[in-house]
C-alpha cells in the first residue's frame, strides 16, 4: 500500500480518493485520474466524512467553488464504492452512488499523549492549603445555614472548546449561557478555545467572557503533531460541542466525541445526529437540546458536580479505548474496501 498525491499508473486493486484529493484539484485532474485507474484494471473508491453538497448553502466561511463541486459529483458518481464516516451521510448520497459503505471515525491511539493511555486514567485534584481553606468555609457555612454556590474544587474548573476556525454560529448558540454560568462563578471557572472562530465580530461578543484562547505549536495544526499535543497538553474538565441542526450538521460524525473522550473532559454535546448514536446521556457525556436553558442546565450542574465530571470522563475514556480506536477498528477499513469491491 502506498499513499501520495500522484497515481501513475502502478498495478493496483485499487486507488483511493480522500475528500478532495489535492488543492488544486480540478475537473480535468480527476477524469484523467479515472482513466488512469480504469486502464490498469483497478477499482476507484472514493472515501468522504463530510456533507460537502450542502455545505456551500450555510457556510460564509469555507465554501467549496462551483469547480470543486463538479469534482464532487464526478467522484461520487465515477467511484465503484464510496465509504462515509456516518449513515445519514450515506443516506444524503445514495442519489449519487448505490454502493456506499459506513465506517465510523476512529483515533489513533498511537497520536495520543501518554498520561492519556490508560483508560483509567481520571482527573486528579491537588487541593493545597488554599483549597482546605475553601472547604472549611463551606463547612462553616453549612453548618450556620448560609447559602452558598456549590464550588466543585479547590481549582478553577476549565471549560474548553475546540475546533476549525467554522464554528462562529455555533458559540453564538450557547454565548449567553457561558455568560450566565460565568456571572454565577466568577473566579471558579475559566474558559479556553482552540480555533472555533473566523470573525472579529465574533471576538467582540466575547468581551464579557474571559477567553484564553490557546494556540496549537509552530506546525502543530497538521494532524499528525496536533493530536500529540492536545492530548498531552490540554487538562480540560468540561469540554463543549455546540452544533446547529442544519443538513451539513445532520450528517457531521462523532469525531470531537472522541477528542475530548482522549483528553479525558466530561463533554456536553448537542443532541441530534452526530452525536446521539454514541454518546449516552448522562454515562459517557452529556446531551443538550439547542437552547440556552439546557444549556446553561449542563454546564451549572456538570460545573457544580465533579463527581458526574469524572465518572462522564471514565466512562468516555473507556469506550474510546474499547471500541474507538484503530487498534480495535482498523479490520473495518479493510472489510469496507472489500465489500466495495466485490
């Protein structure tokens, strides 16, 4: 097996075309790749984990051109099978191609940093004389009847979100209940962002929310030396995943599920497609519908709770290393090609 952006010709079974294939990919590159493949007697299949057909109708970020779009369909239609990462992704493109199969996103276990490879791994709290303090008050004031905000430790609880620089729309669904939860804690939690916003106009509706907004090493945004460093790096207790309920979203997989699942943050997701088929309400995450009361809902009781944090986190962890990762997964690439192929 070999992999590149070249194909010339080499005798193969078959020659697998990711996504796009290359940036300047065109009409013309793609028909002479096909022609290519066709003439040594090898399979064409073209592998896809996004709704790219709809993405051009909702996004004002990263849109594919009109030349892009005929490459698309062109793949679709010209490949002998297709794999997708999700089943309403295979449901969108059956107009396009019969032979479609579904192979669930995976991580590599090998990119992951090693304080995260033991999937019983859970958060660790150092409490110092500080946190002692802060215990003995509220003991104090439990004992008297004064009321108090639930603190959940003697840390600040970190709240993270991560993502391509596509999600503006989305932190602006969920804004006004990070605001809410920060005015009711203030100086018990901190939030941090990896990517997740494009616009500057997007930055000036955080003014009210302190944000550090974390940023990957030099090269640290391919991949391969990304997921390395968020896993060894990042000491996230709550993650988020707000996602609007589009069709480009319907059809999205699980895949920041299983980011955070390795960095070991009790995750809140927006309940719909992607996220419902794998993460179990209240025992590997936490479901919210699309609005700022449920949302507000999970981050007061996930920020007030840790011991929910941490069996969320346990039990995520669990499930990505037993079922998630490529040293469980990876016969699912090869049974794929080979039902496509046959």
């Amino acid at each position: 097996m070999t992999a590149g952006l070249e194909y010339a010709g080499q005798a193969v079974d078959a020659v697998i075309v990711d996504r796009l294939w290359r940036p300047d990919v065109s009409q013309v590159l793609v028909e002479r790749l096909a022609g290519d493949v066709r003439r040594v007697g090898a399979q064409l299949i073209y592998s896809i984990d996004d709704n790219l057909l709809d993405l051009a109708a909702e996004s004002k970020d990263w849109r594919p051109t009109d030349e892009q779009l005929r490459v698309l369909g062109f793949l679709l239609r010209q490949a002998d099978g297709v794999m997708v990462a999700t089943p309403a992704l295979r449901e969108r493109l059956e107009d396009y191609n019969r032979n479609i199969v579904v192979v669930p996103n995976a991580l590599d276990e090998r990119l992951m940093g090693s304080a995260r490879s033991d999937p019983s791994w859970t958060p660790t709290v150092a409490w110092g004389h500080k946190g002692i303090a802060q215990i003995r008050t509220l003991l104090r004031q439990a004992l008297h009847g004064t009321p108090s905000a639930p603190l959940a430790s003697a840390r600040r609880v970190v709240v993270g979100y991560m993502g391509t620089h596509t999600h503006d729309v989305d932190l602006l669904m969920v804004l006004p209940a990070l605001l809410e939860v920060w005015r009711r804690h203030r100086g018990q939690i901190e939030f941090q962002m990896i990517g997740v916003i494009a616009h500057q106009e997007t930055r000036e509706k955080l003014r009210g929310l302190p944000v550090q907004f974390v940023t990957p090493p030099p090269g640290g945004s391919d991949y391969l030396r990304f997921m390395p460093w968020f896993t060894a790096q990042l000491r996230w207790d709550i993650a988020i995943a707000p996602l609007q309920d589009t069709p480009f979203s319907r059809c999205k997989s699980d895949i920041k599920f299983l980011d955070y699942s390795a960095i070991g943050a009790a995750g809140i997701f927006s309940r719909g497609p992607a996220y419902e088929s794998s993460v179990r309400h209240l025992q590997t995450g936490w479901l919210a519908e699309n609005d700022v009361d449920a949302w507000s809902e999970a981050l007061e009781r996930l920020l007030s709770d840790e011991g929910l944090r941490r069996q969320l986190s346990a039990n995520a962890s669990r499930y990505l290393y037993s079922e998630r990762i490529l040293a469980r997964t990876a016969f699912c690439w090869s049974e794929a090609i080979g039902r496509l192929m046959e």
